[in-house]
C-alpha cells in the first residue's frame, strides 16, 4: 500500500519529459508504417522471472519450443512472404541455440539486444549494467553483430538504463508505450537519447495467445485476434503512424498462431500505402528527417 511519505516523492510532471514526436514523411509511396518485430526469449522468458524455473521442464519446454518449432517456422512464413523483421534476442538464448541464432541471422534479418537472462530492469538494480555488457558481447562473438537496437525485456526502463544505452552506442530503442510514431528519447539531463519506435500494446501476442500455470491468462480465437490487429492497423494508417510488433516465437511459432500471423502479415503486405520495415531502416529514416530539420 502507498504511504503518504512515497506518494510525496512522486514528482509533478510527466514521466517522460521527451518533446512530442516529429511528423515525418515516410519513404514514397508509404504513408504509414509497421515496424515488424519479434523478442526471441527462450527458456530465459522462464528462468528471468523465477531461476529455479530451470529445474520445471516442462515449464521451460514452453521456451524451448522457439528453438525446436517456433522461429524455424516463422523463419519459413517471412521467407514466403518476402519480409525482413527485427529480432530482439537475448544473450542467453543465443548461447544455448546457436544454430537458432545463426538461422535468423542468416536469413538476412536484424538481430537486435533483449538483455542477457531476459532480467526486468528495474530502477537502481545492479544488474542492468551487466545484463548489457553480456548481451552485447555473446552477439559479438557468436553472431559477429554490433546491434543497433535494444527492447527492454518484460518492457520495462528506467533512467539508468535509458542513459546506458547511449553509452554503449544503441541508435534506437523499442519499448515505450507513449506515442504512435518514432522520437528522440531526452535524457534526465537533458542530453538526446536513443530514438524510440514505440510498442504497439495490442500486438504482443503473449497477451492474446499464451498460457502456462506461470503466466495464467485467456487465449483469444484468431477472428478476435484478427479483428484487433486489423483495426489497429487500419486506424493507424489512417493517422499516417506506425504501429509496432511484439511477437514471440513460443506463442507466434505455434500452429493455430502462425496460420493467424500469416493471414495479417497478407493483410499488412497488400497495403499499398504501409511501409513494412526493421526497425534499424525506421530509426534511420528518422534520423535523416531529423537532421535534414535541424
Ligand atoms: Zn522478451
């Protein structure tokens, strides 16, 4: 329960103090956008919540089910379907399925930063720095990839993080829940930080089509499903925004799922006005508008 003495060190005003977000033209012919992207956790969604998840095998097979089924098969869908996405993918899960890792990469998508053990991180933990540090070196040498993008795992930051990420070189980010088209983060001190592709809420699958006696929650039929993607997708391009994926191959991966994403990804492809992108061509279409303004 807050106490008063909490409640007060609250301060008054927004969270995120970053200026509104730029109106940009997207690259012609598009007048909208979709940054379309996926968060390979594996047995580390699991284990970054709960260590002793390790031991529950069957609780990990859900993770596992990414390496075995789940991203071979959406590999596949992209392939026939001629897209490039975005994978976020943890250093873990890149060490204990390299051929996983190498399969994505060789598919000619981007890899990007998802932490190390898929760890929250949460403000003033010790861990946030050395979740980076081994995220970005087990990139390096087993895929040979210096990413450009990082997704919180579990979708949280902190100023702490937000300020880290400079540091170590990261263009763009891909977490916020606040607008419907790419800014420039501003940090606590005032400095520009990363360039936001902000997370479409309603399209993270795990939301809609995944349980387990640890993440307990309904499964929603693929015409509900439908319904919410296309709308939100329709509205958006209306808006001349983007909207932003959060698919996992241990949800998207599975049949019913995947015959789903399929149907959207048609949907989305046949828009002639939608431009379907990674999210490294995004945050540099963003940047050249940027510096073109300036
Ligand atoms: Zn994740």
């Amino acid at each position: 329960m807050p106490d008063s003495k909490s409640l007060a060190g609250i301060p008054l005003r927004p969270a995120n103090l970053t200026p509104p977000a730029p109106v940009f033209p997207w690259p012609s012919p598009y007048t909208s956008a979709m940054f379309l992207s996926f968060d390979v956790d594996a047995e580390s969604a699991w284990t970054g919540k709960d260590p002793s998840h390790a031991q529950r095998l069957v609780t990990m097979s859900f993770g596992g089910f990414e390496a075995r089924v789940g991203t071979p098969k959406l590999l596949e869908l992209l392939d026939q379907l001629g897209l490039r996405a975005t994978f976020f993918i943890t250093g873990w899960s890149v060490e204990a399925h390299p051929a996983m890792a190498e399969s994505i990469l060789h598919a000619g998508h981007e890899i990007g930063h998802h932490g190390f053990h898929h760890l929250t991180p949460d403000p003033h933990d010790p861990f946030i720095e050395e979740e980076l540090e081994r995220g970005f070196e087990v990139l390096k040498r087993r895929l040979g990839v210096a990413p450009k993008g990082y997704r919180a795992p579990s979708g949280e930051f902190c100023e702490e993080l937000r300020a880290s990420l400079v540091r170590h070189g990261i263009v763009y980010t891909s977490s916020f829940r606040d607008d419907v088209r790419p800014y420039r983060h501003r940090l606590a001190n005032g400095a520009p930080g990363t360039i936001e592709l902000p997370v479409t809420a309603s399209y993270d699958d795990w939301l809609l089509g995944l349980t387990n006696r640890f993440s307990p929650r309904p499964i929603f039929a693929r015409e509900h499903v439908l319904s919410i993607w296309k709308d939100e997708l329709d509205e958006t391009r209306d808006w001349g925004a983007m909207v932003t994926t959060v698919l996992h191959p241990q949800c998207s991966g599975r049949p019913m799922r995947l015959r789903l994403l399929r149907e959207f990804l048609k949907y989305a492809g046949a828009c002639p006005d939608l431009w379907i992108a990674t999210g490294a061509e995004i945050a540099c279409h963003f940047a050249k508008h940027e510096a073109a303004a300036s």
